[in-house]
C-alpha cells in the first residue's frame, strides 16, 4: 500500500502554515521525506540527488498558494518538476513513413516478445498492417513464442531458426515488401549491457534496417541498476523512446524516472499485463504521483467516472446515505465495479486505502468470480435479498444447491457483503454525500 | 569446491559487471562523515534499500567506535563482515531424506526473473551428481512455456513431463509425481508460469498447487525457490511476502547476477522474511549456476559503484 507522502509533509510543514513563503529550513525539512520517498520507490539515487537539488531551487522561496497549505505546494512543486522530466503528455509512435521500422531492445526477460505482440496489434488496431520478426535465435522457444502469440491475434511472423539475426533482419525488409506490410516490428534476444559480443550485435541489426524506433523496454520493477542498462543501451544505438512493463503490479515504478534522467528519451506505452491488449499510454503526471506514492488518485477517478453510471451512482449515494443497501445492490455494483477491476486493485489506486478489511481484498472481479458470485445472489429469494439475516444454514445449503457452488461460497459471500456493508457505513459517516462526491473531493486534495 | 569455480568463471566474463566490483580497492585514509555517505550510497545502489543501508552505516559507526578502527579500509572490512553477519547461505543440492520417495523442487516467481532457466540449470546440476531428473513443464499459460522447457530438458538430457498448454499445472502436478514414482526418479524440478504477487487469483492458482502437491506427496514441496531477477528493486521484499503466503519459501535463487546489478535487495528479504538465497545465476547457458556465497556477496556489494 501506498504511503501517502503527501499528509508526512504536512507533518513536517504544519508549523509553517500560514506563513508566506516557503523558506530554506521548511524545504529542506520536507526534501529528506521526498528523497526517501523516491529511494523506495527505486529511482536512482544520483538521479534523486539532481531532482532534489532542482526542486529545492525551485521551492525555496515560493509563495504558498492561498488555497494550499505548506505541505501540499511542495508536493505540487515536486509533481510538477517531476511531470515535466517525464514528459509533459503522451508521445506516440514514429509510424508517419509509408513503411516504418521498430526495433525492440532490452534486457533479458523485461518483456520485450510481449511487448512486439501488443504494439503489433495495437498498429493493426490503427489501419497498419504489420509484420513481426523472430530475430531472437538464441533462447530456447522464443520464436515459438513469438509465432504463437502472433498467431493468436492472427499477424505474420518472419525468421530462420537457421540464420544469423543480422541477415534475419535484413532479409525481412523484402519479406515485408512481399507481403505488403508497413509496419516491421523486430524481436531481438535480450541482453545484458556488458555483453560486448551481443551489443555490437545490436548495433549491427540497427544499421542492416535503419529503423525508425527503437524502443527500450524496461521492467517497472527495476531497481537501481536501471540507469546503468539504459545509458549502455542509449550509448549503443540512441534509443527513440522507452517502453515500462509490468506496471499492472504494485510497483511505485521508480525506475521511469531514472530511465528518463540518463536517456532523455520518452516512455511511449506502459505494459499493464500478460495479454495481447494490455498496453496503455504513459501519463507522466499519473506516474508522477505513483512514483511519490500518493496514490493514482487521477487515474481512479477517471476509471471510476468512466464505469460507473451517473444516475445509479446517485441512486446508491440515496441508498447508503439511509443505509439501505442490500445485496440486489451489491450485485448491481458488482457489475460496474468488474470493468474497474479487482477491489484490491481499485483501493490501492486511493490514498489511505489501507484498512480494506482483509475479506474484500481477496475479492477479484474476474469473469470467474463474478459469474459466481451472481449465481449465488441469483438463487436467494426475494426476502433473503433484502434481509440477509433470514439466512440461516439451511438456506445456505439450497442457496449453494441452486447456484451450483459450496456453502463455503455463500458464506464467503455473506461475509464479504457483510464487510461491504460495513465499510460504506464508516464512508457515509464521513462523508454524508456519498461515494462519488467523495472521489470529486480527493481530486481537490491534491490539487494538479 | 568446482561449483565455485565455475561462479568464477561465469562472473568474470567482463571488468565492469558484478565480478569487476572485486578488484576495486576502497581509498585508504581518515573515517569521516564523507566516508559513511559514500558507503550508505553504495548500499543505496546495490538496492539495499535506503532503511537498511541507514541502519547497516549506524551499525557500523558503533562498531567503530568500540574497536577504535581508524582505517577506512579496516571499516569497509567491518561493514562487510555485518553483512556477512546478516545472511546465511541456504541449502543446494538439497534432497530429502526418503529414499524411497522423489524430492520435488519448486520455482516460482513474477514473470520474465528465470525461472525456467534456473529449473533448467538445476536439472543439468543434479543429473551430473547421479540424480535420475525430472522436469515438469507446470507454465501451462505463457506461450511456448513448455517448448521452452522442453528444449532445455533435451539439452539436459532428462524426461520432461508436460500437458497441453492451457491446462491445470496443479493436475499436471500431481500426475508428474505419480509419473516419478514409477518411473524411480530422484529429484522432480517443476516449472510454473510467472506471475505478479498482486494478483489473487494467480496466487491462489499457486496454492492448489502446493495443496496438490502435498495431498500426493506428504512432506512436498521438499524446496520451493523463489527466483528473483538481480535488478529488480524494492519490490522483491513484497514479492517475497505475498508469494511466501501462497506456498512457504525455502530459498531464492537471485538471477542475472552477471549484469551490474548487485542484488542487495536479497539482505532485506533475509533480515524481514528469514528467507536465504540458495543459488545465484550467473548467465544464460545450462551450467551458469552457482551456491550463494555469502562472502563473495558482500564484497560485491561494497565496491563502489
Ligand atoms: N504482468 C505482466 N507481465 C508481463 C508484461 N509484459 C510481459 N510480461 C511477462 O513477462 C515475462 C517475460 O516477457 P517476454 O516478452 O518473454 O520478455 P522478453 O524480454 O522477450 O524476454 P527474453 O526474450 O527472454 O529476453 C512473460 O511471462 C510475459 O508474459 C506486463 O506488462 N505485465
Ligand atoms: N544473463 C542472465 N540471463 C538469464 C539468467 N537466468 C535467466 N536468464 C534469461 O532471462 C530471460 C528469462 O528467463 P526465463 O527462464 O524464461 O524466465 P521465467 O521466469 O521462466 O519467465 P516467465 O516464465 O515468462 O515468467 C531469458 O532470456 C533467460 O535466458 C541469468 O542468470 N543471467
Ligand atoms: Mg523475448
Ligand atoms: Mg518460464
């Protein structure tokens, strides 16, 4: 779970409220709580040494906005500066040529094959007709991954288990001439930066092809050591842009920003999961505060805003405000919630989440449970709708009879219901207009 | 010990990856506070973990000051021996006592660390002390998974058991060990998919399987490892975490050591989880496996970087 660096500040700053400007011992204060924070979350500590010194120019000194406290302007400086190294918004493919060429690289297992699949068919998704090269012979099966993954979402793949990856490459340019493709995707082994052999290796793949793109793809759960394979990579061939993977974990990511620091180059996706779809735009202000670990407050909302019908939202903010909420309505919002994700997911994505009791963050929405889940409410009557309490064991047993699962399912059930119940109560009492007024009102805690 | 020379061999393939560190001697001279910043920097950039490495420094001046160590050479040499201090090496070739029944090892681990390289390397090490191998192709989800594992067990030169992709690791497992009993095999290596330890239903995946396990095999999983990548950061300690609740950890084998990668994350898990690492990987061919020399580590470790 997320610390929430945002209300430490505070703690730090509370003896300046009201103060005018930010002075040198507050900023300095708060800059060691923000270079432990970007330490944990894994960016590089040289990298953590020049954005402190930037941000510290930047703080001291500044007005306090009226609406903010001490606390929350540092954080927004430090979000800001933190924004802009990364970007100010999302850059897209180099994909405007009539046949373009991209080329991914990286280090072993960092997802380089899943990642040719998902931007392949992403391009296809965009009027593109793209063709994948095998031009990994060294693992073993990894054209076979690459060939059956392309399979699945029905492209092409050219190589020759036989060949040199160089002569590999090379040759797909006519393949892709023959078979009308415009978009060449490049596969290559992964490797490590102080592999001499395999770098100039490489480099020699980029001048055979001269691509367009070529694209670092770097596990989001890198360490410190990021820097050190970036720059080599960058040194090497000058990377056009980064690619973060494995982002669907609960990593802060910090590695984005050290990758960035030494290359200058832009993150152009983020992988957010094993399929063929998950790959997503990278938003440098989402990754901002996930990096300062305050939580993808943003992104939730949008997510939440995006799923959630507006009407039935109010309708259920009635609901919990009288405290009526039964288990027709926990399916109905087991529903919109699926499309959000796992529960777990959602909470991790809110500051101060961390008190989900333990039963609900076992829940997943998937396809699996869902199914489940509305089966059982499915199979309850009427009343036992209503009042849960009139459920007693043998209910129990002809609930699980009629809905084809366990007793130990519909107690789960229950219990998690029960749970659910509990924990819109505490939100209605703190916040009488309900859940989605309380999103809105997060959204301005942190004002960026 | 000829394990050990071929973790030297691996290793010193190049100057500047983790074999390099060694050769670089720390700058004699007077301890001051410029001395304990650059050392705690230097865990900092092993992945240590800023906490650790603060706490490690503090344990460091105490020590210091209670030897009377002047040397800056003599103080690195301390700090290397609270390292040292902090990790024990686990069990390698481990078997279990039964003579009568197959020893099944596990690797689990998030996607992409190595671990079906490293059952691979485990395979390879076990046949040549005498071991009649089994490998178990238990990644029935990622693509050619099996194929993978399957070309690495020729190469191995042991049976391979394996399903159709797509289908229950679990049952797979449990047929395999059945499989190994008939056909007397010593020592069963599975293999499973890579997932992130967010993930519920993937860990409770992980879960039925050491259940099933068990059910077939009392005393099974005789050791379950952890592979994790060598550059991955502080995340490895909840890796560990959540996949120890899914099917209790015995060692890890920390992966792509031979980069530049310093692996310090391995402490932390150590000091929070009492989880030690087993074996170290140290490149990408079948003999590239090595026990975990926690000396070696250590020194490493405090090269700068
Ligand atoms: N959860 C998750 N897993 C991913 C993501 N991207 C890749 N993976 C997984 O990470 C593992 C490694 O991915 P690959 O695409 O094989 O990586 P690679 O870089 O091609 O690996 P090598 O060719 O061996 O260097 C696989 O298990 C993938 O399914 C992602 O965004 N999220
Ligand atoms: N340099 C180096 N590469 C390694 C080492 N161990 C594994 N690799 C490479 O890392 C990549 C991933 O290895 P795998 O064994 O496929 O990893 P995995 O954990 O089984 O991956 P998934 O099943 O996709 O989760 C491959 O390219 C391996 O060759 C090592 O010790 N050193
Ligand atoms: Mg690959
Ligand atoms: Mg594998």
């Amino acid at each position: 779970m997320f610390s929430n660096l945002a209300e430490k500040l505070q703690g730090t700053l509370r003896k300046i409220k009201g103060k005018g400007k930010l002075n040198e011992k507050d900023v300095d204060g708060a800059m060691r709580e923000i270079r432990l924070a970007l330490l944990e979350a894994d960016v590089n500590f040289k990298v953590v040494k020049d954005f402190i010194a930037a941000v510290k120019e930047r703080a001291v000194g500044h007005e306090v906005m009226e609406s903010l406290t001490p606390g929350q302007q540092v954080v927004k400086i430090v979000n800001e500066e933190m924004t802009r190294l990364m970007g100010q918004e999302h850059s897209g493919l180099e994909t405007g040529k009539s046949r373009t060429a991209i080329m991914m690289v990286g280090l072993q297992g960092s997802g380089k094959t899943t990642t040719a699949i998902k931007l392949a068919r992403h391009l296809r998704g965009q009027g593109r007709s793209p063709l994948l090269v095998g031009a990994d012979t060294y693992r073993p099966g990894a054209v076979k991954q690459l060939e059956k993954m392309a399979d699945s979402i029905g492209e092409k793949v050219y190589s020759n288990l036989e060949e040199d990856p160089v002569d590999i490459c090379r040759e797909a340019l006519q393949v892709a001439d023959r078979e009308n493709c415009d978009v060449i995707i490049y596969d290559t082994a992964g490797r490590l930066h102080i592999d001499d052999e395999m770098m100039s290796e490489m480099a020699e793949i980029k001048k055979a092809v001269n691509p367009e793109e070529i694209l670092l793809v770097v596990d989001a759960m890198t360490g410190q050591d990021a820097v050190n394979a970036a720059a080599s990579f960058n040194d090497s061939v000058g990377l056009s842009g980064v690619i973060l993977t494995k982002l669907d974990g609960d990593t802060r990511g910090g590695a984005a920003l050290s990758v960035l620091a030494v290359t200058g180059c832009p993150v152009k996706f983020v992988g957010v999961g094993e399929k063929t779809d998950a790959l997503e735009p990278f938003y440098p202000d989402r990754m901002a505060s996930r990096i300062l670990g305050m939580g993808d407050v943003l992104s939730l909302i949008e997510k939440a805003e995006a799923s959630i019908d507006q009407d039935k939202a109010k309708e259920m903010e009635q609901k919990l405000r009288k405290q009526q909420f039964t288990l027709d309505d926990f399916k109905e919002q087991l529903g919109q919630l699926r499309s959000m994700g796992s529960l777990e997911d959602i909470m991790e994505m809110l500051p101060n989440a961390g008190s989900l009791p333990k039963e609900l963050k076992q829940m997943s929405f998937n396809e699996d449970n869902f199914k489940r889940i509305d089966a059982i409410i499915g199979s309850m009557t009427k009343e036992e709708r209503q009042d849960p309490s009139t459920i007693n064991s043998s209910r129990r047993q002809r609930i699980a009879r009629g809905s084809g699962t366990t007793v130990q399912d519909v107690n789960r059930l229950l219990n998690q219901f029960k749970q659910m119940q509990k924990m819109f109560k505490q939100m209605g009492a703190a916040d009488k207009k309900g859940m989605s007024k309380k999103m809105k009102k997060m959204k301005n805690k942190f004002p960026f | 010990m000829n394990l050990f020379k071929q973790f030297k061999n691996g290793l010193s393939r190049s100057k500047t990856g983790f074999m390099g560190r060694l050769d670089h001697l720390f700058d004699s001279g007077d301890i001051d506070e410029e001395f304990y910043d650059e050392l705690e920097e230097t865990l900092v950039s092993g992945d240590v973990g800023v906490q650790a490495s603060m706490k490690l420094v503090d344990q460091l001046r105490e020590e210091i000051s209670k030897r009377k160590i002047k040397d800056k050479e003599d103080a690195r040499q301390v700090l290397q021996e609270l390292v040292v201090n902090m990790i024990s090496p686990g069990k390698t070739m481990f078997t279990s006592a039964s003579i009568n029944e197959p020893t099944v090892i596990l690797l689990i681990g998030v996607n992409g660390t190595g671990k079906t390289t490293s059952a691979a390397k485990l395979a390879h090490l076990y046949k040549q002390s005498g071991n009649e191998v089994m490998l178990v192709a238990g990644d029935t989800f990622r693509a050619a998974a099996i194929e993978q594992l399957e070309i690495w067990a020729e190469r191995a030169g042991v049976d391979i058991v394996k399903q159709k992709s797509g289908s229950d690791s679990a049952a797979l497992f449990y047929d395999a060990i059945n499989a190994a009993r008939a056909r007397n095999v010593d020592v069963v290596i599975g293999d499973t998919a890579g997932r992130l330890h967010s993930k519920y239903n993937l860990m409770e995946e992980l879960n039925k399987i050491y259940r099933v396990v068990e059910r077939n095999l009392p005393g099974a999983p005789h050791q379950v490892l952890l592979v994790v990548d060598a550059t991955t950061g502080q995340n490895a300690v909840v890796q560990a975490k959540k996949f120890n609740e899914s099917m209790p950890i015995d060692g890890l084998v920390l992966a792509k050591l031979d980069g530049t990668a310093r692996g310090g994350i391995v402490l932390n898990i150590q000091e929070e989880l009492d989880i030690p690492v087993c074996y170290i990987g140290t490149g990408e061919k079948i003999e590239d496996l090595a026990p975990f020399d926690p000396e070696m580590f250590s020194r490493a470790l405090l090269e700068k970087n």
